[in-house]
C-alpha cells in the first residue's frame, strides 16, 4: 500500500514536472524562435539574435544634384514647401510616387524625425548595397549581453523602444541585451567652445548677398541671406576641409548660423577680400539663350570630357527635355531673361522683375530648380538699356543682390554672339587671348540653335585648351566666385 502511495506520488510529480516544462516551452514560444534555446545567454548568440530580428533599414540614398533644393510635405509641387536643401547633401530613401503629370518624387528621411518629398530630376538615388550582412557584424560587434532577473526579462517584452545605432534593446527570454555605444560619450565631449574674443567681438558682413549656412562648410544647408555691413554677434570660428575659415554668428534672437570667412571680418580688423580664392585655376563655361537644338550635343560634349558648366536659359517652348536633361546631368540651369527682350526688360526695375519672376517659375515648374543664380540680358555693363531707361543698371544691380540674386557676368568671351557661325578656330583663338593669366576664368559661349552650330564645334578645342592650361571646370554655384563687370 506504502509502495503504491508512493508510486502515485512519483507519477503525479512526473506530470507536473511535464506540465510545468510545457507552459515554460509556450512562454518562450511566445517570444523566441523555434530553435531558440537556453544556449543563447552567450553574448555572441544573443546578439546574432538581436541582429536577426532587428527593424530593416534602408539602404538607398538620395544624393542632391542642384541647389537649392526643394523639400516638400507629399509628393507634387502643390504640397507646401518645408526645407531646402544644398547640392551634394545625402538622405535615406523611404519610397517613391508619381503626380499627376508622371513626375517622379523621392520620399526621404529630411532628419532624425521629419521626412519629406523631393523631385527625381534634382536627387539621384543609388543603388541598393548589400547591406545586410553589414548592418548584422556591425550591430553583433556592438551589441553587449547582461542577464537579467525574470522581471527585467517581462519589462524588456513590454519596451517599444526600437532598434537604433546609439541603444538596442530585444527581449531574449532569460537575457536583456542592451547596448550603448561610445557615440553619444564622444559627442558630448566635442561640444564646440567658444573662444572669449567671440563673446565680445561682432562679425561684419562684406559680401553681398552672403548665405547663412546650417554648418561651417558649403554642403551645409542655406538657412537664409544676408548684406554687405550687416552686424551679428561672433560666436565661433571653424575650418571646413579645405582649409576655409567659417564664423558662427547669432542669426537671429533664437538661431545661429555660419557664414564664409571671405565674405565677412571681425569688427575692428581689416576687412578681408569679397572673392573667395580659389585653390586652383577655375574655369567656369557658361552658355546663354538656350536651350536649343544644341543643347544636347553640348551636353554630350561636356559628358565626353566630365566637364560640368552653365546655362543661363531664356523662356523656349517644346524644350521641356532640354531643361530637365541640363538638370538630369548635372549642371547649374540659370537664368537669364523670359523674353529677352530689351524694351520689355528695362523699361523699369518692376517691368524687369517681372520677366525675371515668369523665367524662374518656369524653370521651377519644369525642373524644380529654384534658380537664384542670373545673368542680365546684355550683362551689367551694357549701355543699350540706357535708351529705355537710363541708369537702370546701377538700380538693377543693386535690388537683385537685395532679393537674394547672385548676377554673373564674364571676362573671356568667345564673341560667338558677334556673328552667324564664327569659324570654330576664331572662337579658340578669342578664348585663348582672353584667358591670359587669369586664375579664375568665367567664358561666355551660346547656346542659340542654328546660328552657333560653330560653338558646339569648337567647344572640345575650347576644353582640351584649358585643361592643358591647368583649369578644372565647375559648374557656378551660390558660393562660386563672383566675376563682374566693374569689380
């Protein structure tokens, strides 16, 4: 009786056992992969656990192609503008969406905690890596293991906290990983001090207009503009990579921005040069009037030598792919006029912002560019628009800096424009004898169809000339150096 009492005893604990094991197996079941054994309280093994199951990320980029760029709250030009971008700027990718007139928009991830909308034609999106692998040693090689009570363990279930580069944090049953990398120590120990000069000293602007830029550097974002003699408060300086020195300024009450150091000098010392120096000989080609039945063998010509120029455009119907494909490779669309048209244009300062406002809207509807970069019909110095209005272009020259236009002129022209198709060779020989010895060259071509079929001809002589002459082509941009006449 004694041994069969016993024996029950055995059996009942048998099935308890089994019960007790069963409900411990559906709880982990409930959280942990099949194969997913007590084995894993291993730093190694928890951390390939933690990889395996952690968020996607992307791991396409939208690389920015021309400045500035808009970023818009959905995907079409209606949707209201909240951010600009510059030219080269990186973001993730999250999508994409046609509008209704078949544009493509790239959906991106503007910061931390915002996304946003950009057209295709100004952001280039890159190839999926194989990233993968990547993201799972990296995380594995930063992820560290502690074990936890079974109250800790419940708590760690419960967190929504996601996966991110600074904290991961994943509920592993008998073991809650949690790992901080030295990133968040480091930044907060390369907090940027300010100098006790920079207390007490202003920065006075000596360009005109100068970008405020989020950073000490040109890739940094424009958050807005400013005049020659402005005054703000220095709060820092800093070199970018290339040696360029950048003052840090209060912007305004609540914001702090940077702006080029050759374009400002501290109060009390010597004002400092307006141009930025180059580092090397620049040659900036530039093409006016188009686009044209041109465009596109220019385009393949400066492809061919991974040459990068400019094209101060007028108002041309039927050339929508002519404007997008200036864009789509990679160069500055500018503006030049809508009409083109003298008497219109200078009849008054409101007549010629009114051209310059159809031009710009146009180019923007087309392309997205909102082009701040101008070239005035005739160039600054010309004397034609004094018998519509005399003395307009010393208004004019002043009002377009005001409302955040960069105007460029020229100091080697090619005197294409002197004449239907100028022998090839006479255009070398111009752009040769104008050149000279100068360090920073700005060339004047066009771009006009059927009358400059000798420009297209010898803008290969043109290049391989300057190249052999030492010069790297850019394409102007909002920091680029200003040439003008009468400066």
């Amino acid at each position: 009786m004694k041994a069969k009492t016993t024996m029950k005893k055995i059996l009942c604990g048998a099935v308890a056992l089994a019960a007790a094991v069963s409900l411990s197996a559906c709880v982990m079941a409930a959280d942990q992969p099949k194969d997913f054994t007590l084995r894993t309280s291993s730093a190694s093994a928890a951390a390939e656990y933690v990889v395996a199951n952690a968020p996607a990320v992307s791991s396409r980029k939208v690389i920015i192609k021309a400045s500035p760029a808009k970023i818009r709250s959905g995907p079409g030009k209606t949707y209201s503008v909240i951010a600009k971008t510059s030219k080269g700027k990186s973001f993730t990718y999250l999508g994409s969406k046609k509008d209704k007139k078949g544009n493509v928009w790239y959906k991106i991830q503007y910061t931390s905690s915002k996304t946003g909308w950009i057209i295709s034609l100004l952001g280039r999106l890159t190839n999926p890596a194989a990233t993968a692998k990547t993201t799972a040693k990296t995380t594995a090689a930063t992820t560290t293991t502690t074990t936890t009570t079974a109250t800790n363990a419940t708590s760690a279930a419960e967190s929504s906290s996601p996966v991110t580069s600074t904290t991961t944090r994943q509920n592993v049953g008998v073991s809650s990983v949690a790992s901080t990398t030295a990133t968040a120590t480091s930044a907060s120990k390369t907090t940027a001090t300010t100098t006790a000069a920079a207390k007490t000293k202003n920065i006075i602007i000596s360009g005109n207009p100068v970008n405020i830029r989020s950073g000490a550097g040109k890739n940094y974002a424009k958050i807005g503009s400013t005049s020659k003699g402005k005054k703000f408060k220095l709060l820092d300086t800093k070199k970018d990579s290339s040696g360029t020195v950048w003052y840090k300024i209060q912007y305004t009450s609540s914001q702090t921005g940077w702006v080029m150091g050759t374009l400002a000098y501290i109060e009390g010392q010597a004002p400092k040069s307006t141009t930025k120096k180059s580092s090397g000989k620049v040659a900036y080609l530039t093409f006016d009037d188009g686009p044209s039945v041109n465009t596109m063998k220019i385009l393949d010509i400066l492809d061919r030598y991974n040459v990068k120029a400019t094209f101060f455009v007028i108002y041309h119907g039927g050339m929508t792919k002519q404007y997008k494909a200036i864009v789509s490779r990679g160069h500055t669309l500018a503006l030049h006029s809508y009409t083109h048209d003298y008497s219109k244009i200078y009849k008054s300062e409101k007549a010629y912002f009114a051209d310059l406002k159809k031009i710009h809207d146009y180019v923007e509807d087309v392309t997205g560019v909102d082009s701040r970069i101008i070239r005035f019909p005739g160039g600054s110095s010309n004397t034609v628009s004094n018998k519509y209005n005399k003395g307009i272009m010393k208004t004019l020259k002043k009002s377009v800096a005001k409302k955040g236009y960069y105007y460029h002129d020229w100091n080697v022209d090619s005197t294409d424009a002197a004449g239907r198709n100028r022998k090839a060779s006479l255009l070398l020989k111009n752009v040769k004898s104008g050149t000279g010895k100068k360090k920073v060259i700005n060339v004047l071509m066009h771009d006009t169809g059927k009358s400059k079929m000798t420009t297209v001809e010898a803008l290969p002589s043109i290049i391989e000339y300057l190249k052999k002459q030492g010069y790297s082509f850019e394409a102007i941009t909002e920091d680029s150096t200003l040439i003008q006449h009468g400066r």
